[in-house]
C-alpha cells in the first residue's frame, strides 16, 4: 500500500487549532492571554473576508509574536513551603 506524507509549514498568522498544536497552548490559555496580555495587531487580528472585521469575527494568530510572548516570561516564582 503507497501512503503519502503531506508536509505543511504554517503560515505566520494561523488558526487556534494550529496555535494550539505549534505551542501546546491550551485554548483557555490562548484567551486567557488574548483578554490580559496579547494586543491586538501583534499576537491576534480578527478577519474578515471584506477586510472590515467585527469584534465577534474569526481571529488568526501570529505564531511568532506567540512564541516572543511565551520568551518574555518571567522565571516562574517559588510557591514556598505552607505546611
């Protein structure tokens, strides 16, 4: 049986779902971050197929800016011994 092998590099702006498989994001993390620190124009845009896009339309995700994001964070803070 021949099977073929598709290889597909993704584009700069790509889906959630793609997002999600390049950065092992969890969706909630992605609108998590979307509502507190990402902007608007740099790590997600919303389109439209007018190019006139609403703030309830589809939303692409630069996968670079993502990836500077996640760069940028701090080292993560110990939690200490509560017992």
């Amino acid at each position: 049986m021949n099977k073929s092998i598709l290889i597909l590099h993704p584009n700069k702006w790509v889906t959630e779902d793609i997002l999600m498989q390049l950065t092992g994001l969890s969706s909630s993390a992605i609108k998590t971050a979307r509502k507190k620190s990402w902007f608007e124009g740099r790590e997600y845009r919303h389109y439209s197929a007018d190019c006139n896009p609403k703030d309830n339309s589809p939303i692409m995700y630069n996968r670079f800016a993502v990836d500077e994001w996640v760069e940028r964070q701090n080292m993560a803070v110990p939690r200490g011994n509560n017992g």
